[in-house]
C-alpha cells in the first residue's frame, strides 16, 4: 500500500494529522507513506514516516 498526504501550508491541520501515520503504520507496517509538504510545516512532518520519504 502506498499512501501520500498533501499539507501545502495549513500549520493546524499538519499537527492534528501528525499522529495518522503512526497508525497507518502500525496496522499497515509494510506501507509506503510520503509527506508533500510545504515549507511552513516541513520541519513538523520531516522523519515522521518511518521507512517512507518526504517531498518539500
């Protein structure tokens, strides 16, 4: 499974969603999550994947 989440700038939003690949990784260890992200909230989501990638 692969999963990208999109956050271009909404700093709340980024924060509330932080604790959604946690998940996503423990019921789904062998996903591929990514981040696109902006870079107001870059720094809140870089290494928050695991084994995944980041895109800013």
């Amino acid at each position: 499974m692969r999963v990208l989440f999109v956050k271009i700038g909404a700093i709340g939003d980024a924060l509330m969603a932080r604790g959604l690949p946690l998940a996503l990784r423990r019921d789904h260890p062998g996903a591929r999550l990514t981040w696109a992200a902006g870079r107001t909230i870059a720094p809140l989501v870089r290494g928050r994947v695991g084994r995944g990638s980041y895109s800013g």
